[in-house]
C-alpha cells in the first residue's frame, strides 16, 4: 500500500465529532480517496485542545460500517505501520464519535461510499441538506 503524502494545514477540512469534545478534528482533502473494494480511505487530523496533535491514514468500510487504521504519522513526517491494524465496527459512543460522524455525514451518507472525493469535499466545506447525500453526477 502506498501512503499519502503528510497532510498541509491548507488541504485540511474540519469536521466536528461532538458538541463535548475538546479537541479539533480535520481530514486532508487530499487523501480522500475510494478504492476499488469499496473502502474510503483519508488522513485523520486530530488536534487536541493542549496542542497535541495524532495524525492517522484510515480507512472505512461503508457495507459493514467499520474502521481500520493502517498508518500514524511520526513528528518527524514520516509514517509508521500500524501495529495492529484490524477492522473495528464503528459504534456511535463517547471517544469514537468522529467515526461515527465520517460515515454517516461524510463519507457514506446513505450507506454506500461517496462516487467521488469531491462528493466528500464538497460536503465538509458546505454542509449536506437533510435526507440528500452528497452525490457527483456521473
């Protein structure tokens, strides 16, 4: 597998996972992509509130609404593998909500993966309408 290039601050789409949470999260628009099985795959940003920050290469399975990592960046811009690196189910709870949020607002709407990265793009920078997923025009 070939890993996207460290995210830019400019490619960088914020999303909010809770109305509680603390800490600020983004996906590089220039890592959304979709596979050819189906998956979505895109970097995680997650910018805690003391000035942390965890940067993940992930995927999500929109048929049996799971997540799997498969790379966290290092400080010195490189990535490393994750360790273990299996399919989770996504659960809608407290700590997981960004995942939660990633595949019902963003990334597989109505169950099914976005047609297109922009489709995804599109729906971070201004929103879905209620009840209409994002969808390019094939």
């Amino acid at each position: 597998m070939v890993l996207p290039a460290m995210p830019k601050s400019e490619n960088l789409l914020e999303f909010q996972a809770s109305a509680a949470s603390t800490s600020h999260y983004f996906i590089d628009a220039a890592s959304i992509s979709i596979e050819k099985d189906g998956t979505v795959r895109y970097t995680l940003v997650v910018k805690g509130s003391g000035g942390g920050e965890n940067i993940s290469y992930e995927a999500i399975r929109c048929d049996t609404l799971e997540q799997k990592a498969f790379a966290f960046g290092r400080r010195n811009g490189t990535w490393a593998n994750a360790k273990e690196s299996a399919w989770r189910r996504i659960q809608y709870k407290t700590g997981n909500l960004q995942y939660a949020v990633l595949y019902t607002d963003y990334f597989c709407p109505d169950g099914k993966p976005i047609r297109s990265p922009k489709d995804a793009i599109t729906a971070f920078k201004y929103g879905v309408p209620y009840g209409q997923p994002p969808r390019t025009r094939n």
